[in-house]
C-alpha cells in the first residue's frame, strides 16, 4: 500500500512539474480578443473597487455578463502578486495537479481496480489538453477543477448515504456554478439519477434535499445581488447574449452566422429595435425558427456533437492557433503536423472513453460520478451551443473510462500470451 502511495505521489509530482515547465517557460496565447482578456479587465475593476461589471441597456434592462468567482479567483491574486499572469497560471496548475488524487480515488472507487485508477491518474496528468488550457486564463481548469470535486462527495454520499458529503457536493457545486453557468441545471440531472438507482426514495430526497440546500447557500447571495441590480428580475447567474445564443442554434444555418447586432442576419432582425427590445425579438424568432425549421434543428444537432468532441485543442497552445488546413495550405508543414497529432490523441481517447462506457454497461448504476456529468454536458451542448472549448469539462471522466477500456484491452493481451 505504501509503494503505491509513493507511486501516485510520484504521478502528482509529474504532473505538476510538466505542468509548470508549460506555464513558466513556454510562450503562452495572448489574452487579446478572447474570454481571458474580459475576465482581466473583471479582476482589475474589482481591484479598482469598480465592483462586477452591468452593461446597462436602459434604465430597466441590464445584462448580468458574467458569474462572480473566476474573477475573484484572478483578482485574489493579483492582490497578493501582482499584474501577474505566470503566478495566475501557476496557482491553475497546482489546482489541475492536484486532481490527480481525487481523479485515482474516483476511478478506483467506481472499477474497483488499482490499475484502472492509476491509469486514470496518468492519463489525467500528461493528457495535452488538460495541460494547455492552465496556461489558459480561461474558467476551464478552475472549472474542472471543482466539478470533479463536486462528483467526488456526491460519490461518497451515494456510497456511504452519509449527508455531510451530500452537503459538501452541494457546496462545490454552488462554486462550480458560481464559474460557469453551464453547472446550474446538473442538480437536476442528480435528482433524477438519485431517484432512478436508489431504494430508500425518501432518505435519498432528504440527502438532495440537503445538497440543493448547500448549493442555494453559495449561489443564492449572487441571485439576490441580480434581483436589485437588474431592477428586481430574477437572474440566477447571468443573462448575458442567452437569446442570442438561442437564435443561433435554432438557425437552419446553424454557428456559422454572425453574432454581433451590426452583421446579417442579426442586423436586419432587431432593425432599429430600441436596445431593450432587443432580447424579446431575437427569443421570438428563435421560438419561430423551431417551428418552421425543427428537422433543421435536429441536423445541427448532430452537427453540434461532432463538433464538441472532434478536436485537437491545439489552438489553445502558442504558435498553433491557426486552423490545421490553413496551417498546411500556408506550407507550414510542422504546425499542421502537431495540430494533426494532437487531433489524433483526442480522438482516439473519446473513442476509447465511449467504449469504456459500453463495457461497464453492467454496472453503470454505480457510476454516477462519472456518467452524470458525461451525459448532462453531451446534452447540453448538443442541444445548445458547442463549440471544441466545451468539451473539457468532460474529459477527466472520459479519460477514466478510456483507462478501464485500455486495461481490459492490456489484460486480454496479457492473457491470450499465457
């Protein structure tokens, strides 16, 4: 048991210097133009005393832009350390690092085999991704970083029917929530889990019941912030370019539009809509395109998925972030090369993950901590936006089912020698 310890104190630690190695002495993407920039200028306002931001459309409408804690999260450190970016990406790979603990303590609770956990652990540690978006000041790895959490308790409470890791699921669910809004219906899905695999239905209520209660606790206070700001709506995280976004899937085609309310189709859509109407219009119409153009919606749909899962990542790492086909039509043969390769890994570890589902088919009732965030993210951004960046939350718990996969593959290797 000792060796074993060593070993996966071993794992961390490799994971970790990969990880700072990346963050501290490769060039890193510019913050300019993408999310990261806008939660730098969040975390700086903040240290202005400027508060969170409201873009106010009219004395009776504002736009909730974003959720509070990953900005706190930056301008937590920049109180201590400054402006300081590396110390921002360090303080993210120390976090992604040390989920390869809760990653091998998952997975060996769930396949009961040491070598699926370590397996798990490794892959988590050294899988490109993971790894690039820490150098990322993305929501992604602090994001991960709680939901695995989060699927950790509430793996211990299904498991022990203890409450107090019902309550402490709830309460990182709460933070993970307070990232990205993305997490706010996943309490959800866990009722419906819950009620579906378990006996005792009413200890199993009262123990969600708890858990819904520690969420509240976390996410309640920003609601309530909302209500006063937005001049008394009820706004739970955000309201920022929701119909938009709406509008866009629901289009026949589909993400390739134009978002920004000076470009067609948009641009002829809100005409000259006062500012306000804007949001009423665009819901309207996307209620409208259901209607007309549902088997349209349904292709996308499709479309969406593939586009969730089949990609490399490699934009998120310096000098890749062109496109694999520009980069080759360009003549640049070694980029195009890389973002090939990463593609490759990625694909084949998805295709590994889903054939790891489908032998554990048998047992999926105990595997709640993973599936559950598999299939609510599938969903949602099938059935919403997708987009390759979305796909991350899903990878922690895909990896540990293309481990179980790739060690039944070795044991039968293994065993068809003897």
């Amino acid at each position: 048991m000792t060796s074993k310890k060593y070993l996966l104190v071993a794992v961390f630690l490799m994971a970790l210097l990969v990880r700072l190695y990346y963050v501290i002495a490769v060039p890193q993407v510019s913050l300019a133009g993408s999310d990261a920039k806008e939660y730098d200028l969040i975390a700086e306002g903040l240290l202005e005393g400027k508060g969170f931001p409201v873009e106010r459309l009219s004395d009776n409408e504002v736009e909730i832009v974003r959720p509070p804690l990953f900005p706190l999260f930056l301008a937590g450190i920049y109180s201590f350390f400054g402006h300081n970016y590396t110390v921002a990406r360090i303080i993210q790979a120390l976090l992604a690092s040390l989920l390869i603990f809760i990653v091998y303590f998952i997975a060996g609770d769930i396949f009961k085999d040491e070598k699926v956990a370590l397996v798990s652990a490794v892959m988590y540690g050294l899988y490109p991704s993971l790894i690039g978006y820490t150098g990322l000041l993305y929501s992604e790895t602090v994001f991960i970083f709680f939901l695995v959490l989060t699927m950790f308790f509430l793996e211990r409470g299904i498991d022990s029917a203890k409450r107090k890791y019902y309550l402490l699921a709830g309460l990182f669910l709460g933070l993970t929530t307070m990232i990205s809004s993305r997490s706010l219906y996943l309490l959800f899905f866990i009722l419906a889990w819950l009620l579906f695999t378990q006996k005792e239905k009413k200890k199993t209520l009262k123990n969600f019941l708890c858990m819904s209660a520690a969420m509240c606790i976390v996410v309640v206070p920003w609601s309530i912030r909302n209500y006063f700001v937005s001049g008394g709506k009820i706004i739970p995280l955000e309201n920022y370019s929701s119909a938009t976004a709406l509008w866009l899937v629901t289009n026949p085609q589909g993400e390739i539009l134009e978002w920004s309310y000076d470009k067609e189709p948009l641009k002829s859509l809100v005409g000259n809509l006062p500012i306000n109407q804007r949001t009423l219009a665009i819901r309207k119409e996307a209620i409208n395109n259901l209607k007309r153009y549902p088997w349209a919606y349904v292709r996308n749909c499709f479309k969406r998925f593939f586009v969730l899962f089949f990609a490399g990542h490699s934009n998120c790492f310096y000098g890749l972030e062109q496109s694999t086909f520009q980069a080759l039509r360009d003549g640049k043969v070694f980029i195009g090369t890389c973002k090939l390769v990463l593609l490759f890994v990625n694909v084949v570890v998805i295709i590994f993950g889903f054939w790891g589902m489908w032998l554990f088919r048998k047992s999926w009732r105990s595997a709640a901590a993973v599936l559950i965030p598999i299939v609510y993210f599938v969903l949602l951004h099938t059935l919403y936006v997708a987009a390759p960046r979305l796909q991350m939350p899903i990878i922690p718990f895909l990896l540990m089912f293309a481990s179980f996969a790739a060690v039944r593959v070795r044991d039968s290797v293994v065993k068809s020698l003897k």
